[in-house]
C-alpha cells in the first residue's frame, strides 16, 4: 500500500491560475491610485484582517492579480530588474489605443516624480505582441496580446508616396487616384478626419527646414506637436535627435506615424546616426554614412492634448506644422508657445501663410526664418499654394 500512495505524492500538482505577483513599492497609497488610474485594476479586500490598509505592514490586493508590499523608508527601489516583470493580458482594441499613444498620455499625466520613465516600448512575438513600460517604483509592466492586433487596414491602403525633395521619404498619402479622396465623412472607414492622409504645406516647410539645418534637432529632444502623418518626426530623427516625442489628439495620426516611420526603416532609409550629431561635415570627411539601426520604439507616442501642459526640461525642440488654421486655437496655442520660447525651447511654426499669421495679430511674438518651395505633390493638393513659410515663435523676454 505504501508504493501506491508515495506515487501520488511524486505527482505534479494540479494548479487552477496564477493567483498573484507581488510588487514592492515605497508608497503603497500613491501606489493604488497610479493603478487604479492608469490600468483600471480595483483594490481589493479593503476591510480584511491581515491585509493593507488594516494592516499596514501587510500588501495591498488589486484585482487582477496584483500585490503591492511596502517598502521601508530606508529601502531604494530596484532600478535595474534583469528582465523581470509581470504581465497584464488586454483585448486587441485596448492594446491598439495603448500602442497608439494612449498609454505614453497615461503615463505622462500620471508621472509622480521627474526620474518616472514614461517611454513604451513595443516588441512583437509573432504570436505576441508586447508593451513594456515601468510604474512610479520602476517595476517594469507588460501589457499583452496573444493574436493578432487591431490594426486600421485602411491605412496600409493607402497610396505611398515618396518625395524626393524630402531625401526620398514615402508617407502613406491619401492621393486622387483613391475613392477616399472624394468621399464624404460618413461614407469613409475611418472614425476620425483624415488628417494623417495628408502632407500639409507647413509640415512640408518645417520638413525641408529641419532637413536643411539638422543641428537643429541634434542630439536633442524634439516635440512633433499635432504630428499628423509624422514628418516632423520622421526628418528629425534622420537629422540626429537623440529623442522624439510626436503628439496628436488623433489616434490615427500617430498610428500612422508609426506605420510610415516603420516603413521608413523596413526601405533602408539613409540617415546620420545620432551618434554623429554635431559633427561638421569636414570632420566627417571619408566616414561612411550609416543606414538607420534604430527602430519604431525611437518614437515615443503621446496621444493627449498638451496645450498648457509644463515641459520645462523635457523638450528642447517644438516642431508645430499647419496649427494656425483658425483665429480661435492660434490664441490656444501661442501663450504656451511662447512660455515654452521663455523657458529657452526652439519652438518653429510652419504654415502658407493662412490669414491668421496675415493680419498683423502676431508679428510681434514671431520672426519669419526661412521660406521653400512647396513639394509639387503638396502644391497641386493644396489650391496652388506654392511656398510654405517657416517663423520662430519669440519669448516674451
């Protein structure tokens, strides 16, 4: 009798799910609230004997899964985990909107401290597809779809186009040669105004600009703002930004950002690695210039409205393309245009030459630096607009 049952003893045991992954964090209130705002995750058993906060030495439960232990105060929080992590399962729908500049606008609105990373890093498995980022203790997190995504097929779609005045970019354009480009709202796919279909004619200036003067970006945080088809951050990390943010409120302007960023890399584009921004063209002489190695993550993606939002510190370069289409915004924008200016960030307006820069309102807070020909592709699709105009937004002192 005794063989049999040390048999079932030798057994492996039948576990039903993982339960729980437990955390240290230094603060576990702040803690709750950066979950439960970020991630949508409860906490749980709130009243209960042996648990945080009836007993404070004890965790904290959020649901799903997730136990918050606290530090002590003489304890630091591990920086560097060597791959560990825990992993928040989410529908593709979720995962799209996070991928797609959601989570970075999460992130960014619920920074704690100023050492808080709010970078999103995304890997694709095959059959996994994967964000990874850190919570305020620096815990490192993975959002995951098994599967396939959600993508927007209407994108890959569209024409691309490539302009040669831009060094040969190709952007997913929305051209005449599409059923799209006639199309009434509600006949078309998207759920959103085409901006992304679109290179603008200040994009297109602001484009040739950077591509003309790359120390204005090198090596420095450049802010893509309204980013649309993502140009700006696409020429600023061909000119050598050590980082780029690129910003829209329109979920499918920083999808396709993305989408023409990647297809940027996936094509060979040439580019001036970082690692040489700042170096003269003398003193570069005979050095073989490197393709782009860097890939899609390059790009951090906030899809937020950031008018009025503090950057002191975290952006050196504001790019801002075809903002000032109407009276209302520009007196939006250029308060926090210029408070940006003050606190010593190269803030560039390109734009036609629409009526709103015309009429005098802000020649006083804008100095005109350069003038382009408008690519022809740009031209014909914008009424025969010929020039597009680039300004540097002043500072009030």
């Amino acid at each position: 009798m005794l063989r049999p049952f040390l048999s079932r003893l030798s057994s492996s045991l039948p576990v039903a799910a993982l339960d729980h992954v437990c955390i240290c964090v230094s603060d576990i209130s702040s803690s709750i609230d950066w979950y439960t705002s970020v991630l949508s995750l409860t906490h749980a058993h709130k009243s209960a004997e042996h648990f945080w906060p009836t007993d404070p030495q004890s965790p904290a439960f959020l649901s799903p899964g997730l136990a918050l232990f606290p530090l002590s105060t003489s304890t630091s929080p591990i920086r560097d985990h060597k791959g560990a992590h825990f992993a928040l399962s989410v529908d593709a729908s979720t995962f799209s909107r996070a991928k797609n500049g959601g989570l970075q606008a999460l992130l960014h609105q619920h920074r704690r401290h100023s050492r808080q990373s709010t970078f999103v890093e995304y890997e694709d498995y095959g059959i996994q597809k994967s964000l990874f980022f850190k919570d305020p203790d620096a815990n490192v997190i993975e959002l995951t779809l098994w599967g396939d995504e959600c993508h927007d097929a209407d994108l890959r779609s569209l024409e691309r186009v490539t302009f040669e005045t831009l060094d040969g970019i190709s952007l997913r354009m929305m051209t005449p040669a599409s059923p799209l480009y006639t199309s009434s709202y509600s006949d078309s796919p998207f759920h959103e105004l085409p901006w992304f279909g679109f290179l603008w004619p200040g994009g297109n200036a602001i484009a040739k600009h950077v591509l003309s003067n790359p120390k204005i970006v090198q090596g420095k945080t450049v802010l893509d703002f309204a980013c649309g088809c993502g140009v700006g951050s696409i020429v600023s990390l061909q000119s050598g930004a050590s980082r780029v943010v690129a910003n829209d409120i329109a979920p499918l302007c920083l999808e396709a950002t993305r989408l023409n960023y990647q297809e940027s890399l996936n094509q060979g584009w040439e580019s001036v690695s970082a690692s040489r921004a700042g170096v003269s063209q003398e003193e570069g002489e005979g050095e073989e210039e490197q393709r782009m190695t860097s890939n899609e993550n390059d790009i951090e993606y906030v899809c937020d409205d950031l008018v009025g939002t503090s950057l002191l510190g975290q952006v050196d370069v504001c790019l801002a393309g075809d903002v000032l289409y109407d009276d209302e915004l520009a007196r939006r924008v250029f308060p926090w245009f210029q408070e940006m200016a003050d606190k010593g960030c190269e803030v560039l307006v390109g734009d036609p030459g629409r009526w709103v820069l015309n009429e005098g309102t802000y020649d006083a807070v804008i100095e005109h630096i350069a003038s382009y020909p408008l690519d022809p592709k740009v031209s014909d699709e914008h009424h025969g607009l010929h020039t597009g105009n680039v300004w540097r937004v002043l500072p009030r002192s």
